[in-house]
C-alpha cells in the first residue's frame, strides 16, 4: 500500500468519527507533517457518506503538535445547501483538539474559465534534478522534489536573500495518482520561507494552512502521477509570524490549486 | 455612533453566546456585506473575557445568507497554549448555522521582520478623486474608495480583460480608527474581480475568506483614520468558483493584512 493511503485509512466508529493513525512514514521535527493532518482534515470528509459535491477550499488550523499513535477525527455537515455543504473537522487525541478545519465541498458546473496566473517558466521535470532533503525528518522522502529555483541553502551562513520564492516540480515518492486527498499534502511541500530568506534555520511551523481547489476529481484523475510545479512565496514577516502564498501548477500549465499559510517562526 | 461599531455590539447572553443585530448600513445584494460578517465573528473572540492575545489570523466561511433581524454568535477557544489560542466561532439564525469562522489570536514578539510585497506605487489619496459606486446596496457607501486602477468597469460591455486586478485607497466613511474588527471588514472591500475580467455583471458571492494580520494593535492604532492602499487580483476562474488574492498596505508602506477568498460565481 502507498504511504498516503495508508496513513489517510480512517476506521469508522460506532459514533460517526473514525480513528487514524500517525504515520511515521510522514514524521517532521515534533509530530506529523503537517500536509498529511491537512489530507486526513479532509478524507474524513470525503469518507463521509453525507457528502455532497467535491472539495473547493479548505482551513486546517494546526493547534498542538499529534503524538505518535491513535487521533480521532470528526467531520461535521453543519450546512447543507442545495448544491454546496460546509464542514467542520476536528482532530482530537486524549480528548484534546489537536487541528481544526472547515470544509467547503460543491458541485462544479461549466461556466467561463481562466487562469490569471499562467505557469512560470521552468526546464522539463526531467531536465532538473531530484533534490535529496537531509535526512533528519521522514516526510521530505515521501515526495520527489526537483528544483527549479530557491533550494534549501547550501550554506547556513545568514546571508539574506530579497526574495523568498521557490519554485519546484514535485510529485508523491513513489508517484501515485493524484486526487484531492494527495494535492491537501501536497500544498505544504515547502519548507520555511523564512529559512530562504534568511539562510538561518530558525525554529518554524506551520499554524493555518488554506487551500482553494480548482480542479475537480476528473482533473486530477488525468495529471495521475505527472509532476505539478509548485511555487511559493512571503509576503511579509513580523512579530514571529509570516504568510505564505503558494500555487500547483499541472505540466500541461492548468492552476489545479492555491494555497496560503500562517507559519510561526523565532527570533 | 460610528455604523461599524453599532454592527459590532454583541450582547452577551446568559449561555455565554452574544446577540447580534444585522445592520441596514451594510447590507448587500443578498444578506449583508461578508466583510461586516467577518468582523462580527471576529469581534464575538474580541470581547471573550478569555481572550489571550491578539488576532493573527481568520477564516470565515459563508454559509447561508443572513434574514434581517437578530443573530447568534458563539465564540469556544478550542485549544489554549502557552501564548496561542484557536478558536471556532459560529453564527446562527433559528438554529441554522449562517457563517462558520476559525479564528488564531497569539502573542506577537519582537523578531526580525520585511515585508517582501512592496506597496505598489499610487499617487496620494487626496489626488485621486473618490469612486462613488451604484445606489442599489448600502455597504459601498460605507467605505471611502478612491480607485487607482481597476475601477468598476464603465460600461457592461462584456469587453474581456487579462487582468482582473485592482488598486484603491479605501477606508471607513466617516473615518474611523482602525482596528483589527475594522481591517476584517476592509479586507472584503472588492467588488468580484470575475466583473473586472469580463465587464459582465454576473451573479457572485463571496463563500470563504481567510485573513493575515501582520498587523497589531499598536500599528494599527497609528494608522488610526488614514487610507489604506488595497490591491486584490484572481488567480483562477473554473467551473463556477474563483480565487482572489489581497493584500492591505498603511500609507507609510507597512504591509498589515493579506486576504484570501474563494467566490461564486455564474455563467
């Protein structure tokens, strides 16, 4: 079994909330990476047999770090309309809320269409190598990244950089077809802006993560395990707190998603 | 008293959940204003006597339009750290949830600090002449606008344009300090951007914003009445449902808010 399947097996309960499992396999400093609460935030919903349409966006509030072992999670339909259904998600152990989320899911219908914000250029996936993150964390194994711009530092030396930006072809390691489960995960590949900036390894996380999905299921069935390029970028950094902005992109140059974070950072 | 402060008195109940009051001044085509919304759920965790910290970031969801009259607003810290808290709000009318609201409120400490997103060049407010939008809702005229570029379009023409960007000096009419309640509000200040795109006034409507206060309650306080330079723009527009972008600058260039928001649209 793949790695994310296995981690976004959800057993359902007597109760209507369901019972997962930390996956070492996606391990960070202190508990899980937080990409895969974002994709088990969202399979408890799209598990739900009440479910209604498709992802379009989604918040995950990451409020204390996961243990490793058992959570339970409890998706909500606090809303549902004729054509639309607001969720909420919440993510315990020991009783205790460890992630929140809210859940938008629709119908999509066919209507006029643009991406504003075209593809950046970059070589062919091929043409770039895969970048081997240190081997501290297990999550960074679990995608193949290939940067095009803005690796980690090669020096920890504190040079400051104006720009924040990375840009990378990524896909799941092994490749596995993609679905809206897999692209939440995806979303949070990057690591600490403030590390590029600052080429110090400052302590950061993630705090809120938002996603706005606009592929449906179908999309995503034909990307499969293609790679999407991925950029990310800050906007602006205080008080121990920036944002991230960030978009997937398929090969072919369609934006399957946006997404935007809060992240903690010290010093 | 200010509109903005009569929209934001929430009576506290014996339940420990508070009375709102829709508010004429800020109605909109269909229910109220999102950004009026926003700020009432925010305001419900303002006034929490077990409020820790200040507001960092929010995500509102929209779930049902609101009727004219009285509204419930429930604020419940769900997680307490040392120095974070996170928060669900929800907001009711007859038993039925309307909006949905996740909210992270934190300690803000001195650290090294940019803002990488510059302020786009404008000329000062006073030489811009003030936007007076059509009659039909009552919120517009709420707000003090004085666009730079992407201006309701003159004619619905249905002329399409590459951009759906817009620039504009915007604050409270009559002038108010600001606030974190009141930057909430500010931050759902654009018309949708499918209309600039397209010069077709088709149906739209906000489903889920998310905010980044970069912002706190100091730096705003400094700002006090003075204009805001707000800048939104779409990123994609597929299968009814677009993305927007936005960020927030003071006149001296201090980055203090970015928004997010995923919106409807038809046709």
């Amino acid at each position: 079994m793949h790695p994310l399947d296995d981690a976004l097996a959800l057993a359902a309960q007597p109760d209507g909330s369901r019972l997962g499992r930390t996956s070492a396999a996606y391990g960070n400093m202190v508990g899980p990476y937080g990409g895969i609460i974002a994709a088990q935030a969202l399979q408890a919903v799209r598990l739900d047999p009440g479910l209604q349409g498709e992802p379009v966006s989604m918040t995950v509030n990451f409020c204390a770090p996961l243990a490793a072992g058992e959570f339970v999670v409890r998706a909500r339909a606090v809303r549902t309309n004729r054509s639309t259904q607001h969720w909420l998600v919440e993510l315990r152990q020991a009783d205790a809320v460890c992630a929140t989320a809210t859940v938008f899911t629709a119908a999509r219908r066919p209507t006029w269409a643009a991406d504003e914000l075209a593809r950046p250029p970059a070589p062919a996936p091929a043409e770039v190598p895969r970048t081997r993150m240190p081997a501290r964390v297990a999550w960074p194994e679990r995608y193949e990244m290939r940067f095009v711009e803005g690796a980690l530092p090669a020096a920890w030396d504190g040079t400051e950089h104006a720009s924040s930006r990375s840009l990378l072809w990524v896909r799941d390691a092994p490749p596995r077809p993609l679905d809206h489960a897999a692209l939440a995960a995806l979303a949070d590949v990057f690591y600490p802006r403030v590390w590029r900036r600052r080429a110090r390894p400052v302590p950061a996380g993630t705090v809120s993560m938002t996603l706005y999905f606009h592929a449906d299921a179908a999309e995503l069935a034909a990307v499969g395990a293609g790679h999407l390029l991925a950029q990310a970028q800050g906007q602006a950094f205080r008080g121990g707190w920036f944002d991230q902005t960030a978009q997937l992109w398929s090969e072919t140059g369609a934006l399957l998603a946006v997404s935007h974070q809060l992240v903690y950072y010290k010093q």
